[in-house]
C-alpha cells in the first residue's frame, strides 16, 4: 500500500455532495433530462472549492482539471488546499469516501492533528450523516456548525421538500403577516391536482404545478393565463397532458398554487436571500440576491444567479431580510442548523410571494465569497454579478478547458484592467455532444454583466 500522506494545519472539510443530495429523485427525472440533470450536480461541485477560505481539504465526487484548480487557488490565494476524489463505486460521495481506504483514512488522519476543524456539506444527507457517524466512531473529533442536532436530522428530509417547503412558510406567515403565500394546496396524486387546477382557471388564474420532490426546476410545470383559450375542454387537456409527461408529477403527491404574475421587467423577477441557522439558534441573513430562471414550453430551469449593484431598493432589501429571517427563526425552533434559502417571486403588483425555502447550500455560496474577496463586504454597492452555471454549447465539444480561456481572453477578469470581466468557476467538461462549463460576468451594474455575457456569448458562437 502506498504511503498516506497527510495534511497539516486543516481547519475544514467540505463534502461536496452535490450528486448525493438530488440523486434519490434520479428515477423519476424524464429520461429526456436525466444525463445533464445528473452531470450538472457533478459540474456543480466544481464551485464548492470556493467556500470556506484556505487550509480545507475539499471532497469531490469526480476529478476537476488541475489547471482549473490552479487558477482558482491563485485567485483566491490558496495555500493549502487539497481536493480528493475517492474511487466512485456508485453509492454516492460520502459512502465513496468510507469505502476508500486511501481518502477516508486522509480525511481521518487530517482531522485528527488539526485543532478545532469543522466538516461541511453541500447539504445533508443520510448517507452524509453516515459519514460523520464512522469518523466520530473511530475517535475523531470535530464539530459539524452546518449539520441539525442528533434529535433534528429529520428536518432537512421533511422541509426541503414541497410540502415541507409551504408548511415551514404558514408557520412564518403566522408570525410575519407581510409574507405573502401563493393560494395552493397539497394533493396526494396528480388526478387530484388536476381537479384544483379548475378552481385556479375557473378564477381567470394560471396555474403552477410542483412535485413534492424535484431540483432545479425539474418537476414543476407553470400555466400563466396567457397560455388558455376560451374552450375549458382544450385548457384541461393541454395542462394534462404536460404533466401526465412528466414523471415526477405522476409518482407522489403534488403542490397545486395560483400563478402568480412576474414582473419581468425587473433584473430581480425571482428574488433569493442566502442565510444560515447557527449553531446556537442564531439566524444570519447572507445574501439578498435573485435567480435567473428560463421558462420554455412551461417548464422551468434555474441557471444561475444575479447579485449587488442595482438588484433591488433600500425597503425591498429590507423587507426580503425581514421576512426569510422570520422563516429562519421557524426552522431553529424546529431543530435546523445549517444553511438555507428563500425563494420568491416579484409580481406585477410590486409585491414578494414567497415560493419555496430549500434547506441545503445553493450556488450563490461561491458568489457571495467571490463578491467580498474582490470588493469587500461592501460589495453591493461596488459591483453586479452574474452567473451561470450551465453554459452549453455544442460547437464547442472538442475543445478544453484552457482553450476555452485562452478563447474568451479579451472578456476574462480583470478586462481591460478593470474590475469587470469574466471568471470561470467550473470546470470545462464535453459530453453529449456538446461542451459545459460554468462562469460569473462582474460588472458595475446588471446591464453591464449582462453586456458582458454577450461578448463572452459572440466569442464562442464563432470558434
């Protein structure tokens, strides 16, 4: 056997269990979105790299182009970083990691000659929590700041779903009255969400349609009124057929609620503030930022975030903190340590609808990082920042990670000597028959990252 090497002077572990966390909702993904909906996790553990400062080994579940990594320790100035990869025996990462003998016994050994280190999970997970039970068998101490209590690890099971998602957001509305909750119900079967759905279109409302389980918009279907003739016959056979299509909603219960209106012309239509449960009950409010959702044939995709410089006013700002930091406070009494987001929506009205709350790290984690290394905390009022986490192209495939950066060298941070310009934040990968990779444009304001992202867009439609 190979000698082990050791690291010294580790203050962190971070799981990233991105892949672990969605894969049990991996059979019931239409088979149409199943590959990129299973590689996106993967490419998405690439960011994880980014958390928590120096000093950190950083646990993967498959290998990330070193020059990759480099770029990232430079920018970020890293010293002691090393990221492990355990032999993928597709169980998912955390059971990887005990059942290889090589990076369980890295992790172990680090742990022990490091003083007071911490693990931390894209989000938890039985087998994560499996994890953390073996390490502490074997003697190893560390704490755990992002992980529920012995007596709450039902929690994130319960509320990241759905279901759990609207009962957590009832209990803050009875405490917060300027929560707003899209009128909705729980149905146990999709023949029963179908029946409610008359009562929205018999209103002149649309309609939403959310699987109890899903991720990153897979599993919800949206009907605005917009989309439904006079004929109530054709308007019901057009909803079931898209969502009979597909198999998330047919196999468990399913949330029904109103279609509330975007205001679509505003940067942030779908707002999201980041915060975390602390360990001692605490609630701290990270972000305020939004998403970036595409909306094609009534589906929904999530794709990436918008942050800082013009998102949102003062009293907006205000507001979102008030209202997810009273869902914060819910969650701690019912035992939840960790972090968390609240999902909203900016209607036509100029009023905020809460959607969901998901209790695990998200992807604005690395924005936020990335934000105060730049520009400092003050960074909302320095700086816009865009991202996307699934930039596919097929005319790409054959090509690298550094020929993709050697390509968009004229729209890399910093451009022009400036603080704006392009930063790579996963790594480039091809498959499918199409190239991916993932990035964040950083410019003065929303309209300048959004310009930038068309450079970026121009360089690559033409290699």
């Amino acid at each position: 056997m190979t000698e082990r090497l050791t690291p010294q002077g580790i203050n962190t572990v971070i799981v990233g269990n991105n892949r672990e966390y969605f894969s049990p909702i991996d059979p019931h993904v239409p088979d149409a979105l199943k590959d990129e909906f299973v590689q996106s996790d993967i490419d998405e553990a690439d960011m994880d790299i980014m958390w928590h400062g120096d000093n950190k080994i950083v646990l993967l579940p498959k290998t990330v182009d070193p020059a990759f990594i480099a770029d990232i320790s430079q920018l970020f100035k890293y010293k002691n970083v090393h990221i492990f990869t355990p032999h993928d025996i597709g169980t998912g990462l955390s059971r990887n990691i005990l059942q290889d003998a090589q990076v369980h016994g890295v992790v172990a050994d680090s742990l022990r000659v490091s003083l007071d280190p911490k693990v931390v999970p894209w989000g938890h997970t039985l087998q994560y929590q499996e994890l953390v039970d073996t390490l502490q068998t074997e003697g190893v101490t560390f704490s755990t700041p992002e992980t529920p209590g012995r007596n709450a690890l039902w929690t994130p099971e319960y509320l990241d779903t759905k279901i759990g998602s609207r009962e957590i957001l009832l209990r803050a509305k009875a405490k917060n009255l300027d929560i707003n909750i899209p009128e909705g119900f729980v149905c146990a079967d999709v023949n029963s969400a179908m029946q409610i759905a008359e009562y929205f279109l018999g209103t002149n409302r649309g309609v939403v349609f959310k699987a109890d389980i899903g991720a990153g918009g897979v599993g919800v279907n949206v009907f605005p009124p917009s989309e439904f003739g006079k004929n109530i016959d054709d308007n019901r056979a057009k909803i079931d057929t898209k969502i009979r299509a597909n198999p998330l909603l047919t196999t468990g219960p399913v949330v029904v609620e109103e279609y509330i209106p975007p205001d679509f012309s505003h940067h942030g239509v779908f707002p999201s503030v980041d915060s975390i449960v602390k360990p001692d009950g605490t609630v701290g409010v990270q972000a305020v930022d939004a998403m970036v959702i595409h909306h094609d044939d009534e589906a929904v995709g999530f794709y990436g975030c918008v942050l800082g410089r013009g998102l949102f006013t003062e009293e907006q700002n205000k507001k979102l903190k008030q209202m997810s930091e009273t869902i914060g406070q819910e969650l701690s009494k019912l035992g939840y340590r960790g972090w968390y987001d609240v999902d909203y929506i900016l209607s036509q009205a100029g009023e905020f609808y809460t959607t969901e709350c998901n209790l695990r790290r998200t992807s604005i984690c690395y924005m936020l990082d990335l934000a105060e290394l730049l520009f400092g905390e003050d960074y909302e009022n320095k700086m816009a920042m865009r991202s996307n986490d699934k930039y596919i192209r097929p005319n790409i495939k054959d090509l690298s990670y550094r020929d993709i950066k050697s390509a968009l060298a004229p729209v890399l941070y910093p451009m022009n000597e400036q603080q704006r310009g392009i930063i790579i934040t996963q790594s480039f990968r091809s498959m499918y028959n199409r190239g991916k990779f993932g990035y964040v444009s950083i410019g003065n304001d929303q309209e300048d990252t959004q310009s930038i992202e068309l450079r970026l867009d121009g360089i690559l439609s033409k290699i």
